[in-house]
C-alpha cells in the first residue's frame, strides 16, 4: 500500500512538473488568482491560511535551514538562466541581421554564403527580376558580396594566438541595403584601394584593429579606415572594396552571395519565384530575416541544451537541499500538526501550508538568482564561431523577461517537488504517531 502511493506521488509530481513546463505566465497569474481565492473563501483554504501563518511565523528560528532553500535554489536559476542568456544573446544578434525587405540569393542547396558560388552573369540576371527596389538613377539596390577568412591575433592573448575573422567584400550598395550600419569612427573604404573598416566587434576581439593600423590579409597589406557599428552580427566582420578582395585572394568576378533591397516585403514571393523560374540560374531567395534566424537555429539548440543539462544536474542537488530541510522543518512541528489534526485540521490543509511554505522560500531563491544572473550577465560581452561562417561572432548576452520567468518557473517546480513528500508525511501520520515521535 505504501509503494502504491510513494508511486502515485511520483506521478503526480511528474503530471504537475508537465503541465508547469508549458503554462505561460498568464497560466501562472490565473492559478495565483484561483489559489487565493480558494484560501480566503473555503473552508479548508482558511485552515490551510491558519497552519501556513503559523509555519511563516517560525522562519526567523529556522533562517539557517530555510537558507539552505534559497541560497540552493538561486545558484540554480541564476546559473540557467546565465546559459540560456548566451542562447537568447546569439539568436538575438543574428535575428537582427535580416529584415522583411530585404533578401540574400545564394547558389541553390547552399546551406550559407561559405558553401555559395554566384558568377558574375547571375548576379546580372539576379538584378534584372522584378520586385527589386531601385535608387535614384533607376538602378537595382543589389548588393554582390564575397566572404573570405583572416586569422587576426586574438586581443589579450600572452601566447599571441589568432583566431579566424570574416572578411566581406562589398560595394556601395552594402550600405543601402544595410542601412543599420554606421561608421562610427574614420572613414568607408574608397574603392579601388586595399582599405578596410572593421565592425566594433572586430576591434574588442582583436588586437591591431585602431584606425589607421595596417594588418595583412593575403599576404598583402590594408590600412584600417574605419569603425562601423550595427547592432548584429555584421559588427563580427571586416568590410572591404569587393573587386580588391578578390583580386587579393584570387577569386575572379564571382560573389558568394547578392543581397537586394525589396520594394517591399511582400515583393519577395515575386523575386523568389522570378528567380527559381529562369533555366540559366540555379539560385535560391529568402529573406534575410528568415535566413539569419536559420543560421542561428542549431547553435541555440545547442546552447540550450547545455544550459538546461547543467541547470537540471544542479536542481537535482537543490531538490535535496529542500528535502532534507523540510523534512526537518516537519519533524520539528510533528506536535504542533498532530495537534491541529486532533481538533479537526484535515490532510489538505497541512499538505497545502507545508507547500506553500517551501513555495515562497523557492519563489526567494529563484528572484534572487534571476536578478544576479541579469545584474551580472545582461549585456555581457561574448564571442563564439557562428554556424556557416569563417569567422567569430561576437554578441550580448541577453537575459530577457521570458528567461527570467522560465528561470522563476524552475525555482517553483524544485521548491513543489521538494515540499510535496514532506507535505504527504505530514499529512498522513496518525496523530498518536506524530505526538509520541514529537
């Protein structure tokens, strides 16, 4: 009879654990609502308010255990929520990238611009399909660019090693359909010359990347320029003179990539199947915004996972840390409940206080957590290689309100699990038992 319900409350802890996962916040302040107002308009939620007071009341005489609660719980949440920052940070800056109005064409099957060849007879009939946006000379806003990678020193390195970095060669069309990038020190490039500006990640990665500094790439010197910023992940990158590049690294007039300006967002079904329909290109067309949000897809998967691996080893040592306590916490008031029991406190009531009380002290921790994983991670600088690209990419962390609350959500199921089996024992030793035990 005992295993049956051990076993029925490890199923009900899982069947809660389930549907807490999913529940939005919404979910969450519905719940509260309802949790309330069965407290103050029940019976049994009246006794439940009684013996939770009471419990509450006595924290002062337990801070040392009750501590262990919510110092456990915070490390948890601040940790998560920490990992999953670098996730929400990566996926940001590469969903910033793209736009609705804009479209990048790549060799058809060609998972990103490394894997990319376009001929300079493609990137001709590329200009020539409709839904492309033009300037004020009637010309197409068409952006042809190549990718090439540097190995730059990496800045504060004692062992002077390098690390890989994006070069993009581009023309002044890059600008127009890029209008987020600016220069925000020296100059552009002028075309024709072996200059460069570098994106403001660049310079906090590497060493050697002032303006007017000279580096080598393909064995040829350039002279810094400039500085531009953009807010995405272009900022991880080295703009050049797109003819000069490929000169330097011998690759004739053929572009990885072209990226256009659209009339509008609704022009790419056009531009697309424009594309797709001429025998002579063997191209596809997507949105920038859908594309860079592709790019960014597994590298997320993946820093979720690991975020949420190393959070779940850690929760299960807090889970214990909650066990231990409460168990504690209700052995120390077995008389105190087998009392309460006698004059006609039933099961519920002293389940629902012992819950609500490890509740609160794991809604503490995960506040606390939440806060010092944003106070010290939110806008954190980091860099790391970025998926169908030659070079780092640099970005923020970003600990945003929806981790905030998936960390806060977390904190809650590990103080639920930690209070349930407590609160069951409470619950159901005989009276007799709990006084002679106390």
């Amino acid at each position: 009879m005992k295993f049956l319900k051990n076993l029925g409350l490890v199923l009900l802890t899982l069947l809660v654990l389930g549907a807490w996962v999913m529940l939005p916040w919404q979910g969450a302040v519905a719940a509260v609502v309802v949790f309330v107002a069965w407290m103050f308009l029940f019976r049994s939620g009246m006794q439940a308010r009684s013996v939770a007071s009471v419990g509450l009341s006595t924290l002062t005489q337990r801070l040392g255990s009750s501590a262990v609660i919510v110092v456990g719980i915070a490390g948890v949440v601040g940790v998560l929520v920490a990992l999953l920052a670098m996730a929400e940070g990566y996926a940001q800056t590469l969903r910033n990238s793209g736009s609705l109005d804009t479209a990048i064409v790549m060799r058809g099957a060609s998972a990103n611009e490394v894997s990319s060849s376009l001929s300079r007879e493609d990137v001709v009939q590329i200009e020539q399909a409709p839904g492309i946006a033009r300037d004020a000379e009637g010309k197409p806003i068409v952006s042809a660019e190549l990718v090439a990678a540097a190995n730059l020193p990496v800045k504060g390195s004692k062992t002077h090693d390098e690390g890989s970095a994006q070069v993009r060669g581009v023309g002044d069309a890059a600008f127009t359909v890029r209008p987020n990038v600016k220069i925000i020190q020296g100059r552009r490039f002028q075309p024709g010359l072996r200059e460069i500006v570098v994106g403001k990640g660049v310079v906090r990665q590497f060493e050697g990347m002032a303006v007017g500094a000279t580096l080598k790439l393909g064995n040829q010197p350039w002279t810094v320029v400039g500085v531009f910023a953009s807010g995405d992940a272009m900022e991880s990158e080295l703009w050049a003179d797109a003819n000069v590049l490929a000169d330097t690294y011998r690759r004739g007039s053929g572009r990885n990539s072209a990226t256009v300006k659209l009339e509008n967002p609704a022009a790419i079904q056009a531009f697309s199947a424009s594309l797709e329909a001429n025998p002579q290109l063997k191209v596809k067309a997507s949105t920038t915004l859908a594309f860079f949000a592709k790019q960014s897809e597994r590298m997320t998967q993946v820093l979720r996972i690991i975020g949420i691996t190393v959070g779940a080893i850690m929760a299960v040592g807090a889970v214990f840390g909650a066990l231990n306590t409460m168990f504690a916490a209700v052995a120390a008031r077995a008389r105190e409940i087998a009392t309460l029991r006698a004059i006609g406190f039933r099961g519920l009531p002293v389940v629902v206080a012992v819950m609500l009380e490890t509740t609160l002290l794991a809604l503490a921790g995960g506040l606390i957590g939440g806060f010092i994983a944003w106070l010290l991670f939110n806008g954190f600088e980091a860099s790391t290689m970025s998926a169908g690209s030659v070079g780092k990419l640099s970005f923020s962390l970003a600990v945003s309100p929806g981790l905030l609350w998936e960390g806060v959500k977390w904190a809650l199921a590990i103080g639920f699990v930690g209070g349930l089996f407590p609160a069951a024992r409470a619950a159901s030793l005989p009276v007799t038992t709990a006084l002679r035990e106390a």
